[in-house]
C-alpha cells in the first residue's frame, strides 16, 4: 500500500495500525460499512487481506491486525435501548432468549429444547418482543412487554413462522403475521384479518397500512413472469377497522401495479409503479407519488419502446426526493416542485455493488461519469468533484464539508479523502 500525503505519520495503536493521511492505494477494494464518517472496508495490499477502517473526521486509515469474521454466529443479539439487549442463544441442547440489562443483570425470558426451533422479532420503538416456539408442524406465538415484564399468549399457527411473517407498525401498537392477521400489542388480541393481499406495508411512523389487491377481471402477468401485481391501493385504519381505496380514484379500466409499494421514512409519501403487459412482455410506464390521505398524487411517466424495469426507488431522508433507475438512466424528483432531472448512470449500472447516488441532509449527490454533482433544494446542480480516473464509490461526510472517494488506476484502487470547503476556496481565487 502506498500512501500520499506531506508529512504522514505513523503510530502503532494496540492491535491496530494507524496512519494519518488523505490518500491510499490498494490492490482492491470491498466496502463493508458506511456510518458516521466512518467507512469500513477490506483491502489488499501485497496479496494481504487485512480489514481497514478509514475516519474522515480525524483523517485516519487504521488497519486492524488479525481476522475479522462477517459471517453470523450461533447467537443473535438485539439491542433494546433502555432495557439493554436480548440475545437468542443456541446449543446443541435448547435454544434460550436471554434479557441482559444495562447493569449487566441477565434473566432468561424462555427455554425451549434443541428439538424445537425459536423465533424473535423486536418492535420498532423496542418495547415489546414477539416470540415463537415450533415444532415444525405448529409454533406457538406470544409478545412479551418490556416495560411491564409480561408475557401474552398470541396465536397457535400451523407450520413454521418465520422471521419476514412478522411486520410490525411504525408505531409499534399492531403487530401483522402472515400478512393476514393483525394483532394489538398491548394485550395480544386480534383485531383484524386482511384478505387476499397480495403485498402489503405498513407506514413507518404510524398504523397506517397500504394493502395492494389483486381483482378477479384486473390484467394478469404472463406466466413466464414472476413479478408481484396488484389492481389497487387499499388503506386500512385498524383502530376503526374501515378501509379506503387510494387507487384508483376513478371508474374505468384498472391499473396493473407492478413489484411493491415504497414508503419515505418520514411516512409523508409512498412511491409505486403502474405499467402495462403486451403478449409475454411487461413494460413499466409509470412512477408515482402519493400521501396516505389521497390527497397528493404526482405521476412521472416513463414511456419506452422496449421492456424495461424500474428498480432502486428510494426517498430522501427528509422525503423531498425521490430518486429511481430505469434502463440505465437515473432520475431524481424534487417533490415540492415536482420537477425532475435525468442523469446517464447505464456505465455505472452494470456493477452489481455500486452506489451513484447519495442522500445526505437535504441534498441529493449524484456520481454521473467522472464527477460528482450535488442537487440542492429545487435540484440546483453543481459538479464538487471531478477525476481523470474511474470513480466507482463515493462517500459524504455529515456535515456535507468532504467526500471519500474510490477510484480505479490501471490495476490499483485508490482511497482519497477531498475537501470540498478547499475546492470551493480554490475555484473562487481563480
């Protein structure tokens, strides 16, 4: 590995190796993890596998001496805020959840024998636990109350319940199973069965639950095709247990909705896509934006003359933007004008892990070729970075200052910390 920087210095850190520098080469590069500033990655150096992490607060690379193992253990451990973490313990003799407290303090919450399997999903705002004990045939499912340090019977289900069976509401008072049965987490009583869903979603802050439908005389997929459909939204308020069709709002041929609804985090807005089916192919027309309450809808159209799909639709933290590829394009919707730009990521789109598109605050930063452009409120654009090398990643400090870049040299793969602040200052003496 070779490093670029005027007076880099060297220290040892324990187990870790430790350099102060902007710049580092290696012979490859795989991202692990992207958090707070901090990026953590596996590089090579000299045919060496080593695991690196890189701090651009503190303009440190730190190599950490030994393995480090990503695959998962036996034991799963969630953390519960407040009430510390609960950990699912597995032997060759039982399986066990154990509560451990912030003191330390441990209490086994249930035990069950090496014959039987157990299942744990954790509520949103980590009160309440659901658990599940089968036998293969049957599990037997029950919440259990943090704060209050009580256990509720829920439901026998016939079969094995799995993890991605349970979806909790955003405000963590309904718990769904199965996709069917909704029950009330303060006493585990049932208070609603949704029928023939063929997905449904719940908003990530509320109770609020987006059912797609599917109709009997609604246009179907051709069988070679395996994709999610439906005909309609459908929300359901559970507390009244009254539904309310969101769309269509009119009369008239139904839609083909097509893969499944999106929600922003905020819960302001949820994106889905209609399209349409021509002899054995499907074709993706149109990306949407809507409320809960109906009462905002926005439709980008998105007419091609060959089959395509949308795919990575995501919104921004703050739910102004929405962003989605189709057929190697990028498009990026700033909502409260609901306008939009086009970007040409088809290079970029063919590698599996690549990421060209970054929500940081309320700004969108988008790897376009060799550069990178930031959009600002009203999708104000203005290239912050630009290259002679291929860039494959880029990273965005929180405070929006710098950028972690990954760049590709002949064989070599090249991590370089940039300063936008010194840009901006060096554009402006010019």
């Amino acid at each position: 590995m070779s490093l670029f920087c005027t007076g880099c210095s060297f220290f040892h850190a324990g187990q870790n190796d430790v350099w102060q520098t902007t710049e580092a080469d290696f012979e490859q590069i795989d991202v692990r993890h992207f958090a707070q500033n901090r990026l953590t990655f596996e590089g090579i150096r000299n045919g060496e596998s080593s695991v690196y992490t890189y701090d651009m607060h503190e303009k440190t690379l730190t190599r950490n001496q030994g393995s480090v193992g990503w695959a998962n253990s036996n034991d799963s451990f969630h953390y519960l805020g407040a009430y510390g973490k609960v950990t699912l313990q597995k032997s060759e003799a039982a399986s066990s959840l154990i509560l451990k407290d912030q003191d330390g303090n441990e209490k086994e919450l249930v035990q069950v024998s090496a014959e039987q399997s157990l299942g744990l999903s954790v509520s949103p705002n980590r009160k309440s636990l659901l658990y599940w004990a089968g036998n293969g045939s049957e599990s037997d499912v029950y919440l259990y109350d943090l704060e209050r340090d009580e256990h509720a019977f829920v439901n026998n289900f016939s079969g094995l319940l799995q993890e991605e069976d349970v979806s909790w509401s955003g405000n963590s008072k309904y718990v769904m199973l199965e996709e069917r049965q909704i029950y009330r987490v303060a006493d585990g009583a049932e208070v609603m069965e949704i029928e023939d869903a063929a997905q449904t979603s719940w908003s990530p802050v509320s109770d609020e639950l987006l059912v797609l439908e599917r109709d009997a005389d609604g246009m179907k997929l051709p069988g070679s095709v395996e994709k999610n459909y439906a005909h309609r939204i459908v929300k359901y308020d559970v507390f009244n247990k009254e539904k309310e069709q969101l769309f269509p709002r009119s009369e008239g041929p139904l839609p083909l909705i097509l893969d499944e609804i999106v929600w922003g985090e905020q819960g302001r807005f949820f994106a889905f896509v209609t399209g349409s089916v021509n002899g054995e192919q499907v074709y993706y027309r149109q990306v949407h934006v809507m409320d809960p309450q109906g009462g905002f809808h926005h439709v980008e159209n998105e007419q091609n003359a060959r089959p395509f799909a949308i795919e990575d639709i995501t919104f921004s933290p703050n739910g102004d933007f929405l962003s989605y590829t189709a057929n190697g394009l990028l498009k990026v919707l700033y909502i409260p004008t609901q306008k939009s730009k086009v970007f040409d990521v088809y290079t970029q789109n063919q590698a599996a892990d690549n990421r060209y598109l970054v929500y940081n605050r309320d700004e969108a930063w988008v790897m376009a070729g060799h550069e990178v452009r930031r959009l600002m409120s009203g999708l104000e654009e203005k290239s912050v970075y630009r290259s002679d090398e291929e860039l494959l990643r880029f990273f965005v400090a929180n405070d929006g200052e710098s950028l972690l870049v990954i760049e590709r040299k002949s064989d070599q793969y090249a991590l370089k910390l940039v300063s936008l602040l010194e840009q901006e200052t060096e554009a402006e003496a010019n």
